[in-house]
C-alpha cells in the first residue's frame, strides 16, 4: 500500500460539512497531518462491500468519513453516541451507531471487519483490552488507532506493540494517527 500527502489531499470531504458545526470545518475537511477524516475516507475506497468499524464514535465525523465509499457499511459504537449520530445515521444509509462497547456487544462483527478506525479513551488501558482482544483471535485486518501521540499513556501503548504497524501521523491527525497491520499473522 503506497500513496501520498496528495492522494489524501484530493478526497473532497465539502459534502459532509451540512454534519459538522461550521467552526469545526477548517478541522474536519483540513488538510492531512491536522485531522484524520480525510485518510478515514481514502482508506474507505480501498474497500468494497464491506463493514468498516469506528470504535469511540463521539460526534460520528470518524463514521460519516468512513462512509464516504457508500459501497461499504459503517458501524460506529460508543458508550455515549453524540447529538449528531442521529442525523448521520438518517441521512447515510450506509452508516448505523450502537451504544456500548463494541467487542463485548458484537465480537464477531468486530472480528470480520477488515478495517477498524479506533478513537476511544486515550488512557492506553482501553486500546490495549482492544488490542488484546484482536490478537487473541487472531485478527486479519487494519487497525488505525487516533492520537498515538496524545500522552504518554498512548506513547507507550503505541510503542509496546509488536506486530507490524506504521505511524501515519503525517498523513491523518497531528496528535498521532497508526496504522496496525494483522495481515501477517
């Protein structure tokens, strides 16, 4: 897998601004290297009917880039879905939020996913039962993980992993964007 600033820098997110508060557009259509959406949407191309997976919904701007590519279904959960879920969901068919934590409510759906973008914590003890739970099965995917550099916590999480991974940061948010790859388990 190759690609470039540029090639994340053609994906035109403008459609999905009617989601976003408008103080929050120079975030969630900025440039690579300052937020993760517009990487969230390239890598959504490299998919095709799939289920992609956002783990740490939030406001659901990770899920709307995710589905970007509507040939894929996003499913995004989080213990608390923002006020925002529910005008995604409505309006992006492709696109449905649970509430709760996703490995414990649907590990096979999590298991089958080739592509999980996970956003949740920051405290590098969720990331890691996460993390756990993906190697114990074996797990055949992607998983990119937000704000590898946030703290220490997640500094230190990201380098006590030892499968290959690659540190995307320049490509996705300014506060750390890796990319784990389990293909090669």
């Amino acid at each position: 897998m190759t690609f470039t600033t540029e090639d994340i820098a053609q994906i035109d997110l403008s459609p999905f601004a009617r989601f976003v508060p408008p103080q929050y557009h120079f975030f969630f259509i900025g440039q690579p290297g300052i937020a993760p959406y517009r990487l969230l949407a390239y890598f959504s191309t490299l998919f095709r009917n799939q289920i992609l997976i956002e783990v740490g919904v939030h406001n659901g701007w990770g899920s709307l880039a995710l589905s970007y590519n509507e040939k894929n279904r996003v499913i995004g959960y989080d213990i608390d879905l923002g006020p925002l879920n529910n005008t995604i969901q409505e309006e992006r068919s492709n696109t449905s939020f649970k509430q709760g934590i996703a490995h414990e409510m649907d590990p096979e759906t999590i298991f089958a996913s080739p592509f999980i973008h996970f956003d949740a914590q920051h405290d590098g003890i969720y990331e890691k039962t996460f993390f756990d739970f993906l190697v114990a099965r074996k797990y055949r995917g992607w998983l990119l993980l937000d704000d590898i550099h946030l703290n220490p916590a997640m500094e230190a999480f990201w380098q006590s992993i030892t499968v290959p991974k690659h540190d995307l940061t320049r490509f996705g948010h300014s506060t750390g964007t890796g990319l784990v790859t389990f293909n090669t388990f």
